[in-house]
C-alpha cells in the first residue's frame, strides 16, 4: 500500500472510513482536529518497522536521549 498523495486522497479516506460529506470534511470540522484524529488512529506495525529506540530505564538512559 502507498500512502496519500493529496489533500484530495486524504478526504477520500476520511469519507470512506467516516460516511461523512465532503461539505461537512471541508467546512464543518477544522482541519487540525482532523489531523490528529488521522495521526492517533489505529494502525498496524509490521515486523520490518523499525522501532522508535530503546526504552529509557534509567537516569543514564534518560540523559543520553535528552542530549
């Protein structure tokens, strides 16, 4: 699968995973909060993507990832 191309591809989705209208998409709701809803929504990780690092375990840890 590809991702988005457009705009015009991200409404797409939002109708045919919403049944919401276009009109609604584009002037009922703000675009941000549409933003966040597609950034939180669930998704599915395979095993060939790669982690977002190591977990932090301790202050050491801690100090490595903040500098």
């Amino acid at each position: 699968m590809e991702g988005l191309h457009s705009p015009w591809g991200t409404i797409w989705s939002i109708v045919s995973a919403t049944g919401w209208s276009v009109d609604y998409i584009l002037w009922g709701i703000s675009w941000m909060n549409i933003q966040m809803m597609i950034a939180d929504a669930p998704h599915y990780v395979t095993g060939d993507t790669p982690r977002r690092g190591k977990p932090i375990e301790n202050e050491a840890d801690l100090a490595i990832f903040l500098y």
